[in-house]
C-alpha cells in the first residue's frame, strides 16, 4: 500500500551489496524478521554477481516461531533456485530481551545488520518522566490531566494556536524530542554498544522520521497530528476509501500508533520515534561512522517511487542519508553505518 519501506528495503540492499562486494561468506542479521521480500531481491542480486554469489547466512529474530518458520521455508527455497549455499539461523527472542551470544558470528564472516523500526522502542527504557516532581496531576498513565482539561475547554485548532504563539513549532527540525544526556539512552546505548562489538562491515538503520518522543503530551499530540496528517493524507491520495487494507491500516495500525504515542507513559509507551539527527548522535557516540549511501542506491529508489505514478513522495539526502517524504513532510529516514576502530 506503502512504498516507504520497500524504498528503505531497496536502499538498504543496495548499500549491503556495496559493502559485501568481494566477500565470500557473508552474514546477515535481520533485527525483526518478519518480511522475507527484501531478503529474495537480495538473493537475486547475489545470484548475478560477477565473482558469483557468497554463502550467505542469514539469522532472523522475531518473538514468533511461526514468522521465522515462513520466512526460513521462502529464503530457503528462493536459495535452491539460484544454487546460492545459504542458511537460515532463526532466534526466537524480542529484541530487548536478545541474548547477543544467539547470533554465533563466527570469524571469516563479513557481518552486516539491518534494523526496520525496531530501535526507538529501546527508547522506552531510557525515559526519565517518572523522575519529575509528584505533584504534577496526573492519571494512572501519567498523563498530565490539567493539560487535558485545558484541551476540553477549547478546539484543537485553538490549543495549536497557542502553542505557537508561545514558540512551539511542529517543525523537522524541532528540539521537542528528548535530549541525549550521559543519564539518558543507558538501554539504548547498551544495545548499540553490543551490536559495535560484533564488528559488523555494515548496519543500515530505518527509522519513522518523526518527533514523538517529546517530554509532555502537548508536544507528542502535535507532532502526532502533523506527522498522522500527513500520512492519512497520503492514503487518502492513493487509495480508495473503501478498501479493507486500508480501514486496518487506519484502525490497526495508525490507531494503535496514535494511541500509543499520547495515551501512555514510561515502559509502555513503545512509539517513541524520533528524527535523524538524533540516531546520528547516538550511532555516532557508540562508535558507529556514517556510510555515505551511494548514487546508484538513491536513484534506485527514486525510480521506485516515480512508479507509483504520485507526486507526493519525494526523497532528500540528508548527511549521506535518505529522508523519505510525503510532500514537504519527512516520514521514514534510511541510514547506513560501520564500525569506527
């Protein structure tokens, strides 16, 4: 329905290709394993390769035994049809409870890791809200009820107004999302610090390019409103009202989503997206340096999108990254990273 993760999936593949270029044994992590798509368009461009294709290795992680039984059945038989020797190590674990020794990467391998909207969950562990003053009113959920009271005396349109005359502004480059501090980002950092020591030749990092990881619940429902706005603007524009994907995709997704970014705090509050620059702090402070995603990569994904015969998704580089946009409106970022020694 969407191009914007087939898009990071091109990119990303691409720039593995790039990586992996010479390497004979080649393994791959997939840090949520749940779309076997991006691994077949993989295992076609291996199978033309000039030196010939690697082995390849790929170790999927997923909280379902039964996801990474489907996608094992599809890479496994994709895999006998181009003759590429390949195995498929599945891990049956949620992420934040990975045990890194699972991943057995073993010496010889050209390591690389892709992460699908997986990392701004870690975030969740990192959030310091419980800390503030308890007099603050608050409902089981911690949302701060006299703000909601303030919203119940007046229309949305009216509250925007106000928070932009008192200098919010629902904007890319807001700094209403959580700074990084050395208190802050422990799990987060925790995890990336372990996905550095595995050496990997390359990570390619896709992210909701969006500021909901602000400290109050105004600045989560403004930029959910921007942000939720404009991607219902785009189903509007693409796909018809009546269709039974797209009444999942509001309700079950985006609704799920919404819900979970202005209704909830500390643990659970899982969607705590955030804009690029900040992954590139944090990336960068783990030991991570940015990977330049090549020219052929970016046009790659261009094509794709001009397919779908819209105007309204467009893409920018941005540091050597890709944003991946709704008209003006940056929605999904792809980065690509290796390991600074």
């Amino acid at each position: 329905m969407f191009p914007f993760i087939k898009v990071a999936f091109v990119l990303s593949n691409q720039a593995i290709i790039e990586a992996m270029e010479g390497e004979k044994m080649v393994h791959l992590i997939d840090l949520h394993a749940a779309e076997p798509a991006q691994w077949i368009a993989l295992l076609q461009a291996f199978s033309v390769r000039p030196e010939g294709p690697p082995h390849l290795r790929i170790t999927g992680i997923h909280p379902h035994k039964e996801v990474l039984d489907q996608m094992a059945q599809k890479l496994i038989e994709e895999a006998e049809k181009l003759d590429i020797p390949f195995q498929f190590n599945p891990i049956v674990s949620r992420l934040e409870n990975l045990d890194i020794e699972k991943l057995r990467v073993k010496t010889g391998e050209a390591l690389a890791i892709s992460s699908v909207l997986q990392l701004h969950a870690f975030l969740a562990s990192d959030d310091e809200l419980g800390k503030k003053s308890p007099s603050t009113l608050k409902n089981p959920n911690g949302i701060n009820m006299q703000r909601v009271r303030q919203m119940n005396q007046g229309t949305l349109g009216e509250l925007l107004e106000k928070d932009t005359a008192n200098g919010y502004s629902p904007s890319p480059d807001s700094a209403s999302s959580s700074p990084l501090s050395s208190t802050a980002s422990m799990k987060t950092d925790d995890f990336l610090n372990s996905l550095w020591g595995l050496s990997p030749k390359l990570m390619v990092v896709t992210e909701q390019d969006s500021n909901h990881n602000g400290s109050t619940l105004m600045e989560r429902l403004l930029e959910a409103l921007y942000t939720y706005a404009a991607l219902f603007d785009c189903l509007e524009s693409t796909v018809s009202r009546t269709s039974m994907e797209r009444l999942k995709v509001e309700k079950m997704l985006f609704g799920e989503e919404i819900k979970n970014i202005i209704a909830f705090e500390g643990a659970g509050r899982k969607e705590r997206h955030e804009k690029l620059e900040k992954w590139i702090q944090r990336l960068d402070m783990a030991g991570f340096g940015n990977v330049s995603l090549s020219y052929y990569g970016v046009l790659q994904g261009r094509r794709m999108l001009q397919g779908y015969g819209c105007d309204g998704y467009r893409m920018k580089e941005e540091n050597g990254s890709v944003v991946i946009c709704w008209q003006d409106r940056p929605l999904f970022s792809v980065s690509a990273w290796r390991c600074r020694k």
